[in-house]
C-alpha cells in the first residue's frame, strides 16, 4: 500500500413509505440525506488541499401512482438541496464554497401500458429547475438553470427470475447566463435484477446526471455511469459480490472527456437478519484528454452493514 493518505468518510441514510390508498392508487414518499468529501473524479475537485470540501445533501420525493385498466400513470416531485462546506488549502487557509449550494426541483410524469403482466412500456416526461443560493456567483455568472427530459422506457416483471425497467431519452439543461452553453444530451438509465438460480443475483444499472460546475466560463457535463453487479449466497451467514463499473463524462463547450473503470468484490458475514460484517477491495482508474486528471486507486473497506 503506497501513495497519498487520504481520509475518506462518508454516510447516507434514507428511508421510504409506501401507502395503499385503495386498490388503483397509492403514495410512495422517500427522504434521505448524505454527506461525503468531494469525489477525487469530480471535474471540481481542488488542487493543493488538506481535505477536500464536504458535500452535504438533503432530497426528498413524493409520488403518486394509479392503475386505470391496462394504463398505468405516476407524478413525482422530487427535491434535492447540495451544500458545501469550505475547502482546507495546505497552507492554513480556507476557501469558501457557498457559491456552490443549490436546489434542484423537478417533476415527472410517466405513462404507460400494460400489454401483459410481464411487459409495461412507457414514456415519461421531466421539468425542473435548479435555483443556486448566490444568483451570481463569485466570477459573474448566473448559474441557474432549467431542466427538461423525456423518456421511453419498459417495464418487466417476470418474477424472481428477471424485473427492473429500462428506458432511453435527452436530457437538457439551459443556464440563465447566455454566455453558457446549455447541457445536454442522451439519456440512458436502467435497473434490472436477473436470478439465473436461486441464491444467485446478477444486476444492471445505469445512470445519467447533469454535472453542474461554477469553473469560470463553464457549463458543466453530463456523467453516463453503469454498472454490472453479482452476488451469490454462499451459505445461510454468508454473501459474496462483485462489481464492474464504467463511467464516461462528457464536458459541454470542448471535446473534453474522462473515462472512469472500476472492479470491487467483496463478502458480508451476517450477524443476524439485521446487521452484518463487510469487506471488500475495489481498483478504480480515470483516465482523461484534459491535462492532470487521471489517476488510479486502490481501496480496502471494512465496515457494518445494517438494514431493516
């Protein structure tokens, strides 16, 4: 083990209601925060400091589903709120990162069809806007800026065997200050689970973010992440997975990118149905055409893992 110490802690708690209001309409309300130092891949993390700036973040959603016949419809509004605190230099100083705080609210509306049990396609619609707490931030810029997304997509539920949705779209976000280019995009996400056998869990997820950014002349990127996970129960006590991850971020206003690969395995020894132990080892590499970006990591964890 070499290279530079880095303390790394990081948490998040979350929970989720879901209420039958009577047999075509229910209610699902979720509420989480978490707190974590800046990312070393994030394209805003600050050279030649002691700690890296703490991201807090506060998000919250309410959603209402409701089954008329085959034809299935959701509203969401969410919110999320990141702020951050100040950044410790290497000489003793700190610098501020209020610029940096904002809340994101959106709403979406999805639709669709139950052409079986099984199969559900749908589209979906998003609006949001994200409201910075500085309207103009320290170099002179507006960074708030408005959302708008649409979707097709399919469910599947065919069981313990294969369930999840997929779905493909754009993705856009324009910035109140004209001398940025808006951010935009493909949209790609997914969440599937697939059990080959019993005691056997193979999943697939994918994401799409607008990164925002307050870098001078700026607009930001959008981060593509996916993710293939295993997990295979190797006895009543006893859980091992694995991981591969790849991330591709594409920065608006140049042809700049990074390339993120990652590969974790690990093994959870279970206490009781509610706690366990874990541990894993993950190796991560970025590499980038942008100058002093890239990097490679080598991580061991050991922690608890409780759920309920």
């Amino acid at each position: 083990v070499s290279g530079q110490k880095i303390n790394d802690a990081q948490g998040r708690i979350e929970g989720q209601l879901n209420v039958d209001l009577d047999n075509e309409l229910r209610a699902i309300a979720k509420l989480g925060y978490e707190a974590a130092p800046e990312s070393a891949s994030s394209p805003d993390a600050i050279a030649g400091v002691t700690q890296q700036p703490l991201r807090q973040t506060v998000d919250g959603s309410l959603g209402i589903e409701k089954s008329v016949g085959k034809m299935r419809y959701a509203l969401t509004g969410a919110v999320s709120h990141d702020f951050y605190g100040d950044a410790e230099l290497s000489n003793g100083t700190t610098v501020s990162q209020k610029d940096r705080n904002s809340t994101l609210y959106t709403a979406t509306l999805r639709t669709g069809y139950q052409i079986s049990p099984a199969l559900t396609p749908f589209t979906e619609v998003e609006a949001g806007r994200r409201i910075y707490d500085l309207r103009v931030d320290t170099d002179g810029f507006e960074r708030s800026s408005t959302r708008l997304g649409a979707r097709a997509g399919l469910e599947l539920d065919m069981g313990e065997k294969l369930s999840g949705e997929f779905s493909v779209g754009w993705l856009r976000e324009a910035i109140d200050d004209s001398r940025l280019p808006a951010v935009a995009g493909p949209s790609l996400n997914a969440d599937l689970k697939w059990s080959p056998e019993r005691g056997t869990t193979i999943g697939l997820t994918g994401k799409t973010n607008v990164e925002t950014t307050t870098t001078a002349g700026e607009s930001g990127d959008i981060l593509y992440s996916g993710r293939l996970t295993g997990e295979r129960q190797i006895r009543a006590n006893l859980t091992a997975n694995s991981a591969l991850g790849l991330d591709w971020r594409d920065y608006t206003g140049s042809d700049g990118h990074d390339l993120i690969l990652s590969a974790e395995a690990g093994l959870t020894w279970w206490l009781n149905r509610y706690a366990g132990l874990t541990t894993r080892v993950r190796t991560e590499k970025l590499t980038s055409n942008l100058p002093g970006r890239d990097y490679t990591a080598n991580s061991v964890y050991l922690g608890l893992k409780v759920q309920r």
